[in-house]
C-alpha cells in the first residue's frame, strides 16, 4: 500500500506523456497577402519641367 502514491503518480505522468505524444499539432496558416484598398481621390503628379528650355527660330 505505500507504493500506491508512487504508482499513481506514475500513471498521470504516463498519462500525460502519452496525450503529449498523440496531440495533433495545428498547421500554421498560411499567409494571405491583400491588395491595399484604392483610396477615393487620385494623385496626379505631372512631370517637372526640362532644367534648360532650348527655343529654335527658323526663316
């Protein structure tokens, strides 16, 4: 009867090694990539003006 502590003891760490061992592990999600939401007013952006302005006079 003395040994009937360690016995059980036993067991529930039995018990739990083995519901450790058989547990499923979930797969990681996988990643989802959303494109970013159009935003409601346009940018509009108009190409800086040539650095030299080159003017040519024909007759």
């Amino acid at each position: 009867m003395k040994y009937l502590p360690l016995i059980a003891i036993a067991c529930a760490l039995a018990a739990c090694e083995y519901k450790h061992e058989t547990t499923v592990q979930p797969t990681p999600a996988t990643a989802v990539v959303t494109p970013a939401p159009v935003a409601s007013t346009a940018v509009v952006t108009t190409p800086a003006p040539p650095a030299t302005s080159t003017t040519i006079y024909t007759r």
